[in-house]
C-alpha cells in the first residue's frame, strides 16, 4: 500500500501484533498514526522497506535506517 504523507517524515515507527493481525505505522516524532493494515497472517512474516524515490534524479538522498526501540 503507497501511503501519501503532507509532511516529510524522518522516523516511521511500525507496531505489528500478529496474533491480532494489526501492523502499524506512525510518525515516531510525534506518535501520530500513519496507516493499519489489518489482516490474519497465515504464517512467517518477512520485512520489506523501501523509502521510495525522492526528486533529486530518482536516488534516495539520505539512506534507510532500520533501528530497534530501546
């Protein structure tokens, strides 16, 4: 799902619950919610990010950064 945010994000926090089939985004800034995806998840999960494109040539300007909480 390609979500359209009105303003620049520089940290997306993401909550998955599988066993209630929630997974999701929010702005970790400011805790605001982003978008749930709700679904029963039939088995293993694997993680795919992409940041998408920004306008400078179709290159990403600033790298992904997966970090963990602590």
């Amino acid at each position: 799902t390609r979500l359209n945010v009105r303003d620049k994000l520089d940290k997306v926090g993401v909550f998955l619950d599988y066993d209630q089939g929630l997974l999701i985004f929010y702005n970790a800034d400011d805790m605001s919610w982003l978008y749930t995806f709700r679904e029963k998840f039939p088995g293993k999960l694997c993680s795919y990010f992409s940041p998408g494109q920004s306008h400078a040539n179709g290159k990403n300007v600033q790298p992904l950064r997966i970090n963990t909480v602590r």
